[in-house]
C-alpha cells in the first residue's frame, strides 16, 4: 500500500492515502483509524480522519517523529477491512424541513436546475449519503450521495452567518450546520435534531463512516420533533438497507 508521511506541524503527522476522493480510498482512512484505536500507539493524543488521509496528533517529547512513522508502519502492515459502502449496515434518518424562512435558496436552486421544488428535494432526500469526515466546526460533517448530483455549486458570495441545523448543499454534497457560522453553501432547509451538543455524552449526531438518509417533514412535524429533542426524549431512528443485514 502506497502511503505519504506528512508533517502537519511538530505535533501532527498527517498519513496520506491519495488525493482522490472516493470511498475506497477513505475506507483506508477509516481502517488505519480502527487499528489505532485498538492498538494504539504510546505518544498518541488523537486520530482526525479526513477525505483522503488520518491526522495522527502526538506528544513529541513521549515519542519522536521516525519511531512514530515506524509504528504507524507496523499499523498498516494489519489493518482490518471495514464495512464500507457494500457492506454498509446501519442508516440514521435525519428529517429535515425544506424551504421557508429555513431554506431560503431552495426556489433558487431549483432555478439554477432548470427544475422544480419538489424536484430539488426528491433529488436531497432520495439517495443515502456518506459521511466523509467532520470538520470546519464540532460535528460539522462533510457528506456525499452518489447519484443524481446537483448542477450548481457554492454561492458566489459567502454568508457571514446562517442559523445552526441549517442544510447546506452543492453538487453531490450535502453538510449539516452545527452552530451559527459563516457558509457559502446553499441553504435548503433545516433539521430539528442538535448537529453537536456537548451536554450528550456522544455529542455528534455523525460521524466519519456514518450513512445518512434525509426525511422530508412538515413544519408542525419539525416543530414537534424539536420539541422531543429539547426535552431529551428524542431517539433518531435508523434502518438497514436490503441486502445489508
């Protein structure tokens, strides 16, 4: 296996897979991920999976930079496969209102589509999408369906703020907003459920390897499904896809 050592500072190393982004190549990713966590490496603080590559962070002064490339080595020579997209076993569904004062560019995406409403949000919420990695913010995940993708890419002028649990998309991708934050995405709609909170013990709604499904809802569903996660009695539900049992 073909594989780059990069420094990523004098407390980082990043271990690059390729340059393509594809699922066989963040299978990699994920699979490094997996050994490290059951065999962990003395010096290791944490693992950040990325598209195309796992940022290892380490303590300098407990291991050095050559002994840290020979056990990440020695990792990769036994690694384990990991489900991945033919073997996928669980989906979250995530349901989201379209549009409103929650989705302000959804007639405009639809426009730039040369489609309908309706159209722009069979499209969205149709396919599974795969979480490549979290970034940008806590929770912030980076996600992607593999057919019918959108034409249309990022706006030309940025936001400097959209509201949390926004549905940002462009193109195939399609990223859930944890808190107010800047974003030059399109906003298509909202979801009730908390994208990252802290009081939880697992605070992400996602994470890397993760599939997502999104269900259309209407605005007294949203509104009542909001009410459930505020109170905490909430559970998102999930499903197997056929064939993945």
């Amino acid at each position: 296996m073909e594989v780059r050592f990069l420094t990523a500072g004098d407390r980082a190393v990043s271990v690059e897979f390729g340059k393509t982004i594809c699922l066989e190549t963040n299978a990699k990713v994920r699979m490094l991920d997996e050994k490290l966590k059951e065999d962990p490496i003395e010096g290791m603080i944490e693992t950040v999976p990325t598209y195309c590559a796992l940022i290892i962070h380490y303590r300098p002064e407990v291991i050095r930079y050559g002994k840290l490339v020979k056990e990440l080595e020695k990792r990769l020579d036994n690694m384990h496969e990991v489900d991945n997209s033919s073997k996928r076993k669980v989906v979250k569904e995530v349901p989201v209102y379209y549009g409103g004062e929650t989705g302000p560019d959804l007639e405009y995406c639809a426009e730039l589509e040369h489609t309908t409403v309706e159209e722009i949000i069979r499209k969205h919420s149709e396919h599974e999408y795969y979480v490549y990695m979290l970034g940008f913010a806590p929770g912030h995940p980076y996600m992607a369906r593999f057919d019918e993708p959108f034409g249309f890419k990022r706006r030309e002028s940025p936001r400097v703020k959209i509201p949390a649990r926004s549905i940002v998309v462009q193109q195939n991708l399609s990223d859930f907003i944890p808190f107010e934050q800047p974003c030059g995405w399109n906003i298509i709609g909202s979801t009730p459920l908390d994208i990252c909170n802290f009081d939880n013990e697992d605070p992400f709604l996602v994470h890397a390897g993760d599939w997502v499904k999104h269900v259309p809802v209407t605005k007294s569903e949203y509104d009542k499904i909001r009410r459930d996660v505020e109170k905490g009695t909430y559970k998102v539900k999930t499903y197997t896809p056929e064939g993945n049992a």
